[in-house]
C-alpha cells in the first residue's frame, strides 16, 4: 500500500469486531423513511458500469438481482442511474462459498470509490471498506463473518455522511465497522457523490454456476 493509502488507514477509527456487537442496533430493521431502488422484478434504474468492464451476468430470480462471472472467470459492476450523496442503503444479500463480492458507494467511472467488501471466500472479509483502483483496505474487518449467515440471506445496511466521509456498517443487525475518512494532502480521495454498484469479482474466487443475490434494496438520502 503506498503512502497516499497509509495515512488514510492510519488516520481512520480502528473499530471492527465482537468487543461492541453488544452496543449495536436491535435485530429488527427500522426502515422508515427508506426508497425502493429495485422493484424486484427488472433491472429498470441499473446499468453495468461499462468502465469498471462490460463483463458479469445479471438478472432478476425470485424478487433478487442475482449476480454471477460471464464469461467465465469475468466479473463486472451493476449500478444505479441515479447518483447519491449522504445516505443510508439496506439490503438483504445471500452468498455462496467461495463467492467475492462487494457493494460500492460513491461510484464514478474511472476514479477512486468505496467498496464494502462481501468476501465470502478463504482470506476474505465481510464488512471491511475497500478504495479499488489502488487504494486498497482502507479499514479491514476481520471478524465480520461471525454475524454472516452462509447460507441464507444476510440483512446488510450502510451509512455514509459527510465529506471525508463516515462510513458504519452492520449486517445482521450488528455494527460490524465504523470508519472515519480523511482528506489526503488537503485532497478527496473518493468524490462526494457518485452512482451505487453491486459486484461479481473476476478470478478464482467463486464457485462455478454460483450466484450472488440483493433483494429488497432501498436506500435513506440524508439531507
């Protein structure tokens, strides 16, 4: 990790594991005042993004976007057409192993975003917030498998404000991450806006024929 990407993880809260699970959230959502962005029968309002790469399979089984490698071995991104700022975002999400997956915020062609990482895979991280396009971990999760269901789905909700921004993560109703970002040399290092993206990961890590699946997206702009 270069250095631009050390001062970011060295200046972020270090706030990840088991030792607050019990200051988290109580199991049941309370989602008022939250928007549909997926009716749960198209993909109206989503769009590969054409320069993360025009590759990955998308469609929509039983009331879920589901996401796998097309062609084989070859990932991609699907995002929304509308563009967000501050906001929160629930989902519930359901994996398969091995299986690499992410849901991105503040996503523009061709430049740094934030990545909430839905690694369901040997070495991998659920909950962690990763800058792609270089960046790299910028606050690692490790424990965040202790709360992910393998196999069923997972109630996943973000929440991100400001600029630098605060990014807090819980799945399962349990505050997984909380992770504060910094200006860089008195620069962004993402934008203050940009369009939402849920991943297929090329490579290795996933199972052949398997699918990613997020159903009931809806997302809480924060005025």
């Amino acid at each position: 990790m270069n250095a631009f990407f050390r001062a970011v993880v060295c200046s972020a809260i270090i706030f990840c594991g088991p030792a607050f699970a019990a200051e988290t959230a109580q199991n049941k959502e309370d989602l008022t005042g939250f928007v549909d962005i997926f009716d749960g029968k198209t993909l109206n309002g989503w769009h590969k993004l054409t320069s993360y790469n025009n590759n990955g399979q998308w469609e929509v089984i039983d009331g879920a976007i589901a996401g796998d490698q097309w062609p084989e071995g070859e990932g991609g991104l699907l995002v929304t057409e509308k563009a967000y700022s501050s906001y929160e975002i629930y989902a519930e999400v359901k994996t398969t192993w091995p299986q690499d997956s992410g849901l991105f915020l503040r996503v523009q062609p061709n430049v740094l975003s934030y990545q909430i990482t839905i690694d369901h895979r040997p070495e991998g991280e659920v909950g962690a917030v990763y800058i792609p396009l270089g960046g790299g971990f910028a606050q690692h999760c490790y424990t965040g498998f202790s709360y992910w269901d393998p196999f069923d789905y997972n109630r996943m909700r973000v929440r991100i404000e400001g600029q630098p921004p605060r990014i807090q993560i819980w799945a399962n109703g349990k505050l997984l991450n909380d992770y504060q970002g910094v200006l860089v040399d008195g620069k962004e290092v993402v934008p203050e806006s940009g369009v939402i993206g849920i991943q297929v990961h090329p490579g290795e890590n996933w199972r052949k024929g398997s699918k990613v699946l997020f159903r009931k997206i809806m997302v809480k702009e924060i005025k």
